[in-house]
C-alpha cells in the first residue's frame, strides 16, 4: 500500500509531510502520550513513528488509521489540520471513508469511557 503524499525535501509536499507528523506529535502530546505509548498501541516501531512526526518518512495509509484511531482523532484532523488547511491528500479524504473514521472515533472514545468508569 502506498505511502503518504512525497519524500523530504521534495518542496510543498515535504511540508505536507512535516505538517502532518507536527500534527500526528501534537495530538500524542494533547493525549499525554509518550512515543513509546503510542507506537506499543499502533503496533508501529519508535523509529518509524519518530520519522513520520519529523516528516522525514511517509505513513502509510494503514499507519494513518491507526494513529487517528489510537489519538481518537478524525482522520481529516490529521490529514487537513484542525483549521482545516490541507495538510495531506490521502484516498481515505474522501467523505465517506471520513464519515467512518468519525464514527470509529466515536465508538473508540465510548470505549474508554466506560473502562474508565468501571463495571456497570
């Protein structure tokens, strides 16, 4: 499966990439998690996410899901940044499969509140 917009140093679409690794970095510090914690619960190596988050390495889409999965985080808040600014241009853009990702989000976020909250 292909990977994420252009390699580094390619002009505006080496930016694409380090805009969406600050994005990815961002919402791992917004949800206090290390880079440890989130490459153990997205099954993706430290090395490997450190690169996407520098933007010296493109994710594949399947890495993007997981990221925004495990960041309970719409996948266009990755890809088009949370003013709305294009960051990256993925085939998961398309409304549908964004319809899903909030929804998925959603079912994640029930999830962990009822484990937080215990047995009923």
């Amino acid at each position: 499966m292909p990977g994420l917009g252009e390699g580094p140093g390619e002009g505006a679409r080496g930016q694409g990439l380090r805009r969406l690794g600050a994005a990815i970095r961002t919402r791992r510090a917004r949800e206090r998690l290390s880079i440890e914690d989130l490459s153990d619960l997205v099954a993706i190596g430290t090395d490997r996410l450190d690169a996407i988050e520098a933007g010296r390495t493109r994710p594949t889409e399947v890495e993007l899901w997981s990221l925004a999965i495990a960041l309970q985080v719409p996948m266009h808040i990755l890809t088009q940044g949370e003013g709305g600014e294009h960051v990256a241009r993925t085939a998961a853009d398309s409304p549908a499969i964004l319809d899903l990702s909030d929804r998925l989000c959603d079912v994640v976020r029930r999830m962990s509140t009822r484990e937080e909250d215990g047995p009923a």
